[in-house]
C-alpha cells in the first residue's frame, strides 16, 4: 500500500464519521453519568483514566468517539482482549458514550520522552519518512498529539510508551482492530517502523505534553 493510499484511507474513513454523524444524529455522551459507570474501570485504568501500570493505557484525555469506537470492537469480538470483552459485552451504546465523555473530560498526566530519541522520533512525529512510506504522525493525531475527535483518531500524548511500543509492534505484527478501512491503516504504517522507530515514537508520544522541543513547534 502506498504512501498516498495510507493517508486516502484516513481521509475515507473520516469522511464517512462526518457523514453518520449528519445524517443519523450522535448520541451525546454524559460526563457525570459516565464517571459513575467507569468506577469498575478504576482497578485497571485509574479513577480519573490515569493508569498506574504501563500494561494498561491511559484513557484519561481520550476524546469520546475514539472510546466509543474501540469499546464497540471490544463488544462485537473485532478487537480481541480477553480481559476487556467481559466488560464491553455489558456496555449499551450510551453507555459507551457516557463512559467516553467521563473520561475525555480528564487530563493525562505528563510522562517523559527520552533524550536520545528526540531528534529521530520528533522528525517522524512532524514530517514522517517519505522513503520508508511513513506519513507523519501529527497528521492524524495532531501537532501536540491530542488526536483528532470528529475523525476517531485517539490521543496519544502522554501514553505510556510500554503501551505504545507494545501496540505498534503487534501491528508490524499483523494484528487488526476491526475490518473497516480505518482499521489497516496502523498496521500498513507499523510494518514500515524498525524497532528502534518505535522505541524512539514510544518514548516522544509519552513525553509529548513536556518535551520543549515538540510543545514549541
């Protein structure tokens, strides 16, 4: 798959939210009704989404849609997680919403980025590698990293890098959240990464909310 055809599918793919979100309505998310339905989620995920081990991810920041949408594959079997399928299995659609709008109106806390990694990740992050056929990251997860809502591209700043690391390498790997255009763009991205790409993106994702060289560009 080409480079252009990597960011077309994203372009798809938005395309088609903004359509299903004119022309069915949203449900609308509730940010109190949510914080009492993620109190299940706190053993894992933090009371507030910050997550204190790097196994899980922070959902704390997350915008809604991307929530809803990832809570949706863990339901329908597309996404496979044996720990989360018993838990989005119970999950009503406005339940998904609600859980999504609770913790999108939470912060992520800061993590730190690797010196070393800096100049390498934060040239990828901006620009991408036009000769490994990378796009560059912010296209669709933003310049600081907080993701695209209306598109269900997720944040990733302040994620935590084991976390990162951890989902690009199952990627490479081969592995799909879905079956929809949106969901091979990551591993169509992912193969073209090395490891010491996505140690260094890991790392420059993890420190995106502090690291004075991304924050000032």
């Amino acid at each position: 798959m080409s480079f252009v055809r990597v960011f077309a599918l994203g372009a798809l793919f938005a395309a088609g939210m903004a359509h299903a979100e004119t022309s069915t309505g949203t449900l609308l998310g509730d940010a109190k009704a949510g914080e009492a339905k993620a109190a299940v989620c706190g053993a894992c995920h933090g009371m507030d989404g910050n997550s204190a081990l790097a196994m899980y991810p922070k959902l704390a920041g997350q915008n809604e849609s991307y929530t809803v949408r990832q809570l949706t594959q863990f339901k329908n079997g597309k996404r496979n997680n044996a720990i989360m399928l018993p838990f989005a299995s119970t999950l009503s659609d406005q339940d998904m919403h609600d859980l999504g709008a609770f913790f999108a109106s939470k912060q992520a806390t800061p993590g730190q980025t690797d010196e070393a990694y800096v100049e390498r990740a934060q040239a990828l992050y901006r620009a991408g590698d036009a000769k490994l056929g990378v796009p560059a990251c912010m296209a669709c997860h933003g310049p600081s990293g907080r993701g695209m809502a209306g598109s269900a591209y997720p944040q990733v700043a302040g994620q935590w890098s084991e976390y990162v690391s951890a989902k690009l390498t199952e990627w490479r790997a081969g592995t799909t959240w879905g079956d929809d255009e949106h969901a091979k763009v990551m591993p169509e991205i992912a193969k073209r990464l090395g490891e010491k790409d996505i140690a260094a993106l890991a790392s420059y994702m993890q420190g995106l909310h502090t690291t004075p060289s991304a924050s000032a560009k």
